[in-house]
C-alpha cells in the first residue's frame, strides 16, 4: 500500500483562531467526519502556537501542526518556540516555509532547510511548503524556482525519514484574500515537476512524497484540482475555517479522489 492511497487535507488557522476557537472548531471537524474512516484520509489542522495545547486535548483523528519552530533545542532566540517545546506538547507535525513567512518575514530556504532537519530529528512529520511569485511565473521559471526550494530544503533529509515529509504547493500569487487559484492544469503541471525533482533527490521513494495544492481552494474550485493525478491532497486556508464549510469540501472531494483509482 502506497502513501498516496489516502487523501491529505488539512488547513493552516494562520493568525487566526483563539485556543478557544481552534479548539472547537477541531471539534466540531471530528464530530463532522465521523463517517470517514480514518484508513481514507489523513487530515490536519495547524492552529496557531498558544491554540496547539488546547488542539492536541481535543485532537481525535485531527493531525495537529505547529505554523513554525525554531531550528534549535534551545538558545538565545527570544521569541522562538524549539522542537522540545512541541514535542512536549505531543504536536504531530510541523510546518516548515509558508509563503507568509518567507515573503512577509523573510524566511530562507537556508533557514528552511535547518528547520525541516531539526523538526525530522525530532520525530515530526514537516509539511514544506513551496511556491513561485508572480514575476517568477511571468519570468516562466516557476519548476527553476520551486526546483530551488525543495533541493535546498530538503537536503538533510535522510532516505528514512521521507515516509514523514510531504510538500504543500502554494503558489504565492494563489493564496489569501488577494489570491487567484491557480487552473487546475497549472497545479497539475507544477505538481508532476515537484515530483521529478523529488524523484531525482531520492529515487523512486520520491514519488510517495504527498504533495498537495494550496492556495484559494474553496468548494467550487475543490472539484477540479482533486480530479488531477498529481495532485494527492489539498492544503486550504480561509474555507477551512468554518468546520461545516470544511466537512463540505473533504465529503466532496474524497470520493473524486477515491474514484481516480
Ligand atoms: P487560502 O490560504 O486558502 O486562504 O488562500 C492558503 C494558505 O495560505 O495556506
């Protein structure tokens, strides 16, 4: 059985959710997809720092993910929350890169790169995100670019900890309130690049590396982007927020996918 015989959804809370929040809203996706059995899908959620303590009480069959984690057990890094701090608080994944915090802080693959080791050295599965800016897919060189980010980000990965790394492909032109999805035939054509330059890192076991698409994903552009076979699982932020309109989108897509078999 392969890695890609289940569907990956999750969504980023960014700086949004109160513990509060997050925590019933984890709730709620827990009650709302009773129906799915868990061998289906694997579904996540990465609420915000403070919400993680409160996500991984209620978490159930939800995956819980920090937006971020220092490269360091511990240090002089006032502000940071290290990979000790995480694993106390029994949190399943890390994501590593998002578009925010490359573009709005200013974020480098070399830091990228530290983080996806530390967080993999201590048992987390690391969602990486990559993604090419607008002047970069006007340029044409949106392969090049997200060739460059997964080389350099994922470097240090040793072949046995690749069953615990997936990609999120989130154009930085797609996402949030400004965003334009991406055509599905886009996606689709980054997504098989993303898996040739995974496959030329580590061989064939690069090609069970999920990559799912992220960026303005909502109930009706969900459909199309499924239906693509390089395309195993989606990544979605603003319609993820309300659990029903979330529980919509996975009921949706998961028989799409089921049925690309
Ligand atoms: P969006 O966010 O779905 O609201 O565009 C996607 C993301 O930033 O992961």
């Amino acid at each position: 059985m392969s890695r890609l015989d289940r569907l990956y959804i999750g969504t980023n809370t960014k700086m949004f959710k109160t513990a509060s929040e997050a925590g019933e809203h984890i709730a709620r996706l827990n009650e709302l997809t009773r129906d799915i059995d868990d061998s289906r899908m694997t579904l996540f959620v990465i609420p915000s720092y403070t919400s993680l303590a409160q996500a991984v009480k209620v978490r159930g069959r939800v995956k819980i993910g920090a937006q971020n984690m220092g490269w360091e057990e511990r240090g002089q890094f006032t502000g940071e929350i290290s990979p000790l701090m995480l694993s106390e608080l029994g949190v399943d994944m890390v994501m590593v890169g998002h578009s925010e915090r490359r573009h709005v802080l200013h974020e480098t693959d070399e830091e990228e790169q530290k983080k996806v080791a530390c967080a993999l050295g201590h048992g987390f599965t690391v969602l990486l995100c990559v993604g090419e800016t607008l002047r970069q897919k006007e340029h044409n060189i949106s392969d090049e670019v997200l060739a460059i980010q997964l080389k350099i980000g994922l470097e240090l990965v040793r072949p046995e900890q690749l069953d615990r790394v997936m990609v999120a492909y989130e154009p930085v032109w797609a996402i949030g309130t400004a965003g334009i999805p991406a055509d599905e035939n886009y996606a689709d054509a980054r997504h098989a690049g993303i898996k040739d330059t995974l496959c030329g890192m580590f061989g064939e076991p690069g090609r069970d590396v999920p990559v799912l698409y992220g960026g303005s994903v909502n109930r009706g552009n969900c459909e199309p982007l499924i239906r693509k076979s390089n395309i195993d699982g989606l990544f979605i932020g603003r319609s993820a927020w309300d659990a029903d309109n979330f529980s919509e989108i996975i009921h949706t897509v998961l028989p799409l996918f089921e049925n690309r078999r």
